[in-house]
C-alpha cells in the first residue's frame, strides 16, 4: 500500500549577507505585507518568514503564467471567433 499522503520536509538553504539583511528588513515590514497571521512579523521564526517568502513569490509565478496564458488564448483565432460570437449575443440579448 502506497503512502498518498505528501510528507513534510525541511531544506536547508544557504543564505549571504544580503539575504540575512534582507530577512531583516522584511521582519521590520508590516504583517499585512507578507500576509501572515494577525501577530507581528517581529515575532515570527525566521522559517516563517522565508515561507512567506515563497508563498508570495509563488503566488506571482502563478499569476504571470495564467497571464501569459490568457494571452496564448487571446491570439487563438478559435477563441477569438467564439469571443466575438458571445459578445454580440450578449448585445443582442441587451437590446431584446
């Protein structure tokens, strides 16, 4: 029997000077910046700030690429055609 379930783990990341002094400007950033829970940034782990981190980087990466294919669909002359058609079925049912 297979274990389905995903496993937790932890990685090990080298940070430089500039990371380190990063954290710490990002640990002076208001909470609602990074969306973490309602309790100040000030006292989360470094961990969960990095978390944050990728969350939110993620969060972009994601966004771009539904982005980018949105515009992939925009130049798909099927769905162009198929927009054009909703459209004037949406004026025509305004103007009914």
């Amino acid at each position: 029997m297979t274990n389905t379930i995903p496993r937790v783990t932890r990685k090990t990341i080298s940070l430089t000077r500039e990371d380190v002094r990063d954290l710490q400007l990002i640990r002076s950033a208001p909470a609602a910046l990074l969306r973490v829970s309602s309790s100040t940034v000030r006292g989360q782990s470094e961990a969960a700030i990095i978390r944050a981190v990728f969350e939110i980087g993620l969060e972009r990466v994601r966004s771009e690429s539904d982005a980018a294919g949105y515009a992939e669909l925009a130049l798909d002359p099927e769905q162009v055609e198929f927009d054009t058609a909703m459209r004037a079925r949406a004026r025509r049912g305004l103007a009914d």
